[in-house]
C-alpha cells in the first residue's frame, strides 16, 4: 500500500524534518499517488502513498486523530477493517471510509490489543501523543517490512533499508552475523539482523513500545502451536481437506477488499492456480499475469502451456510476458537496486520483471507465495518427515545449509568470520522451542516463522513495490497458517509434499497442472551464468570496490570466476550468483 518512515528522538532535540522526507522520497516507487509529513515534539513521521482503500484525500497518511490524540503512518492493508468499522461505529464517528483509520479507532478501543483484532498485512507506527507513547507493530508472518537503526539517540524506522541510509548516518559496517546467515541460508538473513551492523528489522508479529526514559519493549503477540488439538482428534483427512478448502476460501475472499481491481500472479503451478479457480468461485474473473524466459539446454524458461490451461478454464483476462535474454543483464541491476537487502534467488528478477508489466494494469495482485513452507511443499521437508523430533537441527542443516560453518573459512577473510555457528544455533534454538509435535512440525514451524519473512515474502514485497504494485499473499492468511499448523505432518508431506493442497486441487483444476513435476520459476539465464550476466558479476567482483572491501578471500572469487557454473548450493541456486548479488548491491548503494 505505501512506504513509511518516521524519527523518535530520545533526547531534548527535534526530529531532523530533513532526514525523514529524505528518507520518505527515497521510497517513491512504493506509494506514487502522494505524500505526507507529520512532526509534533519529539516524533516525525513520513508516508508515501499507494492508493487503494479510499482513493480520496480523507484517506491520505500521516492520519492525524486530533480528538484522540493519535497519529499513525501505516503500511499494508485491514482486511477486516469494514468489519471493525462496524464494530467501532457506536462509539467513534468516522471521516473517512479508509482502513488506516480503522486502525487508530482500534487502537484507541483495544489498547495495545488492537493488534489483535487486525487480519492482515501491515507495518504500523502509531504516535499516542496524550502518553507520549509510540508503538512499531509488524503483521504475524512478517509480509510487510519495517527497518529500523539507532543514529545519534534517534530511533528512524522505514519501510525499506535503502531509505534509513538516505536518512543518513547509519552504520554501515557489514555484520558478522548476518553474513553468516547469507552464506549459510542462501541469501536469507532472518530478523533482527541485516547484513549491515547499524540495520535491524522489527520481527514478524511483535510490538516495539517506545516511552521516555525506558528502554524500547518487544512484546510477541502471535504464535501458533505446531501441535496436535483435541477438537481435531477425530477429524478425517477428508474432514482437513474440507477445513483447509474452506480456511483457503476465505483467505482468498479477504484480500479481493479494495477499490481498484485485484489481478493474480500466475506461474502454472498449484499455488496460484488455486487461487484462480477460487476467486471463480467468488465471481472474480481477474487479469493474470505469467512470465517467460528463453530455454538454455534442458532449462525450460516457461510454463505457459500450464498458466494458459487455467487462464482458458477459468476465463480470466490473461497476459503472457516473453522476455528475451538481451534483457537480462539490464533487469538485474534494476532488481538488485530495488533490493532493501541482498537476495540471491534468481526469481528476484523475474518478479521484477512481471510486475513491471502488471503495473500498467493493476495495482494489486494476489500470489502464491508461503504455501510451499505452511504445506511441506520444498524437497528439504522430506527427509524431516521420517525423522525423531530430536533429530530436526540436524535434519534442516543437512537439506538445507549451503555451507557448514567450517566452510566459510574458505570464503569469508578471517576479520569476517565469527568464532561460533551463529546460524546453526539459532537455527537449533528455534527447532528445540517446545509447540511443535514433530520434526516436520519444528521445520515447518522454523520455516515459515524464521526464514520465510527474509526470502519470498522479502523477495515479492521489494519488486511488487518497485512499480508501485501491492501483493497480496492468501496462503499466509493468520486463520489458514493456524489450522494447517495443527494438522497432522503426514497429511502434508503426502504425495511428495503439499499432498493436501493437491488433493483440493484435484476438485478444481487439470490434474496435468496438479501432478506435474513442481517448478521454481526457471530463470535460464541466471542459473547457467554466461554472456553479459556473467560480464556484469566479474566486474562487480574483480572492481576496486571489492577488493578495497576485502569481505572475499581472493582465491576463492578466483576460482568461481574461472568456473562460473560449477558451485552449486544445496537449494539449486548458483554459488557465484548469490556472492554477486551480494556485491552488486553493496556497490549499488554505496557501501564501502
């Protein structure tokens, strides 16, 4: 829906007005319909807005609540916020007929606990000016951003990390930590930490409570249990196909709110052909937008035979984007710009490219994103489901590290390694926490809490926002994440995963696009690297910038530059793109 960004300042200063409109313009692409600025004593807020609940100027943000004492910058959308309306209309009189200012109603009502009542996507700052209280909330899977640095006894927080460095000021020192977490976990550096010192990220379902003269408090306000319920004890696997259809029903109901039309992201694959086939059965016949690239040897670069068999099924306004290598090269300095941090999936430019196109047609978009992880639908979520409970740490390291700790020694100069396995122990630690049943259960729960956030959900936010574009992500509905947490394991990694969502599928769509071989948005020319995608990363590599850097030992970046397509991670993805990636964006956002 928008970008925010704001300032609290901790001290006798005012809010630098400057660095908060700095920061505000920096993030254009994610809110082109408008801009506002607040600032009353110590708090600045800033907002770029996406319009799509309330299109008029009532809806604009910052949203100023005079009689109560509130103000907020928010990000996301309420799906339920006309239900709260109602709800709240007894006692608060409304002037506009926007979610935002649902949300300061709800907090005025609830308190703290207005979080609560919210399904949704969001990131909040909400300014209680009669305690002097300020509140950073982020939505329970973590869909939408909030970066947040300490500079100079300030607290600035944005949308995007591209936008505190426009702010100025921030440490900009790489994290040890962090980049450990990239190179074990294929780009994926889990909140707090970013790959920069002076950069965390609020995590996923937590309030952030700031007061003067206290120290900020965290308060987690969701987390569903991995384990099994007795009201669920005599339930069928039919009886879970119908609850999760009918969960999944209402998850795709909820994100068609808005008042411009809400298209689909459509791969051909199950995920986003489910979502078709049930917004039919809404009475929506949406446009639908799938991507293809040129086949390189036994690479195939599309799968249109499969998204054109549902766009003719379900009769949607289908729109078939070809993509051609000469673009490529281009594209993926476009998409690592607009990358709040680093990420090596090659379908990062892919995404950028499609919702390139989708923005001259809409500004919204369901997409299928998360179901892999809340269903079991990856390869490493096999072998965890045969495995004993206390055997899951091990399981995930197995199937899914890209390198063991050990190995970064080959990789990282010695001043950037860390003396501990910081990623396989948060890892471990999380995998151990009790509420979940299984190891499957303690992956899943892992997955979907912990990494989920810093790789698709990251990855589909950042290029849906680059063009101004809000991307809506049904399978990760609060309701549906709940009920499928509890469901049996086994109910999942039946049929080679996601065997559950395939049998629902089988009711709606071809089976040839159900039990098709699962596929990962082929990008052929990122992952047999060669031509001009292979002259931009030598040159990021060998330039004066990394050397001068000395993140890389030499050797190494020698030797992927002499065979650039022969390191392969344990994810699929191409050792010498995600190091890159990694170099790319440093460089293009001008971090020594």
């Amino acid at each position: 829906m928008c970008g925010i960004a704001g300032e609290i300042v901790h001290g006798p200063d005012r809010p630098d007005l400057d660095a908060v409109e700095r920061m505000t313009r920096t993030m254009y692409s994610r809110g082109p319909d408008g801009a506002g600025h607040w600032s009353e004593g110590r708090v600045a807020l800033g907002h770029r807005r996406l319009s799509i609940i309330d299109l008029s100027d009532a809806g604009a943000q910052p949203m100023v609540d005079d009689e109560l004492g509130l103000a907020v910058a928010f990000n996301g959308c309420i799906y339920n916020y006309e239900q709260l309306r109602e709800e709240l209309s007894g006692r608060y009189r409304f002037r506009s007929t926007s979610d935002t200012e649902v949300v300061l109603k709800a907090y005025d009502h609830w308190g703290e606990g207005f979080v609560d009542h919210l399904v949704g996507m969001f990131a909040i700052a909400l300014v209680d000016r009669r305690r002097d209280r300020v509140l950073l909330v982020r939505d329970r899977l973590g869909i939408k951003p909030l970066y947040v640095a300490e500079v100079r006894g300030r607290t600035r927080f944005a949308s995007t990390l591209p936008a505190l460095l426009a702010g100025g000021g921030v440490d900009t020192e790489l994290d040890r930590a962090g980049l450990h977490h990239y190179l074990t976990w294929h780009s994926i550096v889990p909140a707090p930490r970013t790959v920069l010192k002076g950069v965390r990220k609020l995590p996923p379902a937590t309030i952030r409570v700031f007061e003067p003269g206290q120290q900020p408090r965290d308060r987690v306000y969701w987390q569903p249990s991995y384990t099994r319920r007795p009201e669920h004890a005599d339930w069928t696997a039919q009886d879970w196909r119908q609850a999760v259809r009918e969960a999944l029903q209402v998850a795709v109901r909820r994100r068609t709110v808005s008042d411009v039309e809400v298209g689909v992201l459509l791969s051909g694959g199950l995920d986003s052909s489910l979502l078709v086939a049930l917004l039919a059965d809404e009475g929506h016949r949406p446009s639908t937008f799938s991507i293809g690239f040129t086949s390189r040897g036994d690479v195939e670069g599309d799968e249109f035979v499969y998204s054109d068999a549902i766009a003719q099924k379900f009769g949607t306004d289908h729109h078939q984007i070809r993509i051609g290598d000469e673009e490529i090269a281009l594209a993926v300095s476009d998409a690592v710009g607009s990358m709040s941090e680093p990420m090596g999936s090659h379908d990062v430019t892919a995404f950028h490219l499609v919702c390139r196109e989708v923005s001259k047609h809409v500004k919204v978009v369901q997409c299928g994103q998360g179901a892999d992880e809340v269903f079991a639908g990856y390869r490493y979520h096999q072998p965890a489901a045969d495995a004993a409970r206390g055997e899951a740490a091990e399981v995930l390291r197995d199937a899914f590290h890209d390198l063991e700790h050990h190995e970064l020694a080959h990789v990282l100069e010695p001043r950037w390694l860390t003396s501990r396995d910081v990623s396989g122990e948060l890892a471990a630690e999380h995998l151990a926490e009790s509420g979940a049943d299984t190891a499957l259960d303690a992956v899943l729960r892992t997955d979907t809490h912990l990494l989920m956030p810093d790789d698709p959900v990251k990855r589909v936010d950042n290029m849906a926002m680059a063009w101004g574009v809000e991307a809506r992500v049904p399978f990760l509905d609060q309701d549906l994440v709940e009920l499928v947490a509890a469901c049996p394991p086994e109910l999942k990694a039946d049929q080679n995963g996601k065997g559950l969502l395939k049998d629902i599928g089988r009711d709606l769509l071809p089976h040839e696009v159900v039990d098709r071989k699962k596929g990962y948005f082929p990008v052929p020319a990122l992952t047999r690297l060669d031509g001009e995608v292979l002259d931009l990363l030598r040159s990021a590599m060998s330039s004066p910038a990394a050397r001068q850097r000395g993140v890389l030992r030499r050797d190494y970046v020698d030797e992927l530059l002499a065979n650039p397509n022969g390191h392969e991670t344990k994810a699929g993805g191409n050792e010498l793109w995600h190091l890159g990636v990694l170099e790319l964006w440093l460089q293009q956002h001008g971090i020594r």
